[in-house]
C-alpha cells in the first residue's frame, strides 16, 4: 500500500496487521481519486473508519487543506499517526481516538467538502452515518460524500433521502458510489 499520487507520492503506508481493518487497493484508491481529483484542492475532509490512514493521507498528498481522521481502534490510529509523520503530512491532519458516531457528533459546528468513508462492510453503518452527518449538517452544501462498500450491500439500495448518488463504480466485490447533497427544487 503506497501513496499515489501528490506531495507523498511513492510512499509505502504501513496497515494494521490482522482482520480488522481492510486496506483500499492502489486500483480502488485511483479510481477513487480520479473521480474526485477537480475537488480536492484545497478541501477541508473528514475520513471516517480511517483504518491506516491512507485515504485522508491521500488526500493532504493530493492538495486538502486539512483532514479529520476517526478512527476509534487504538492499534489503527498508532499506524495512523505513524504514517502521517513517515508521508510529512502530519501538520495538515486532526486525529480524533473515538467511535465514529461520537466524533461525528463532536463535530458538529463543522463543516467538511469532502467525507470520506470506508466502514465494515454490510453493517449497517452507511446509513447511520449520512444520517448523522445530515443531522449535524457537517456537509458543504457543493461538497460531496465517498463510500467504499461491499458491492452487495443492501443499505445502499435504500439511502437516506438528503443525499443523492451522483456515481457508483464497482471494482470486483467492492464498490464506490459518490453522493451528493439532494437539491430541493
């Protein structure tokens, strides 16, 4: 796992060892990364479930003005903040040690362009978070949501009626869709 592209390009991410956490793929990190590449300058993000890092990392590399990490498995965030310092994008990140429902709520009187977010596949988490993230309006109103998913999750056919999805993408098992906010006319 590297960083690919960006001021931290060609880095080797170091992951946390064991099941509990899934690594994005280089393949899924650039198909990710080329959808959204126009939006990330400059971005202030939130990378919830950030697992090694390496998405919000991905970010700073790429031109975001600050990422807010989540993460609440201490193994996770010591391999996090390991590889902020490795990648020097240290001084651009907000490490938050906390489940990521209660650092959503922490956040409220915040405002991200970009979320982005890869929880445990298929269970339930998808929806719990876009509600919270409606409900404590941390979403710009042109800013945009990224989720990487198990392809067959059942969650995503029902989302939550204030966001839209602008595209989805599959890559073997795993999916990717992008969501905007719904605009009322």
């Amino acid at each position: 796992m590297r960083v690919i592209s960006g001021s931290a390009r060609g880095i080797k991410l170091d992951a946390l060892e064991g099941l509990d956490t899934r690594p994005t793929t280089d393949r899924v990190k650039e198909a990710i990364f080329s959808m959204i590449q126009t939006q990330i300058i400059g971005a202030n993000a939130l990378d919830l479930f950030s697992g090694s890092g390496a998405l919000g990392i991905e970010l700073i590399s790429r031109g975001a003005k600050q990422v807010t990490f989540i993460e609440n498995n201490r193994h996770a965030m010591a391999v996090i903040e390991k590889n902020l310092l490795k990648t020097k994008t240290d001084s651009k990140a907000r490490l938050l040690s906390s489940d990521v429902y209660k650092g959503i709520e922490n956040l409220k009187n915040e405002v991200y362009n970009i979320i982005i977010m890869d929880p445990p596949y298929l269970k339930g988490e998808i929806k719990k978070c876009l509600s919270l993230i409606e409900r404590f309006d941390l979403l710009d109103q042109e800013g945009m949501i990224i989720i990487e998913h198990a392809i067959n999750d059942p969650n995503l056919d029902d989302l939550i009626e204030y966001f839209s999805l602008e595209k989805s993408k599959k890559y073997g098992k795993i999916g990717i869709s992008i969501l905007r906010r719904t605009t009322c006319a």
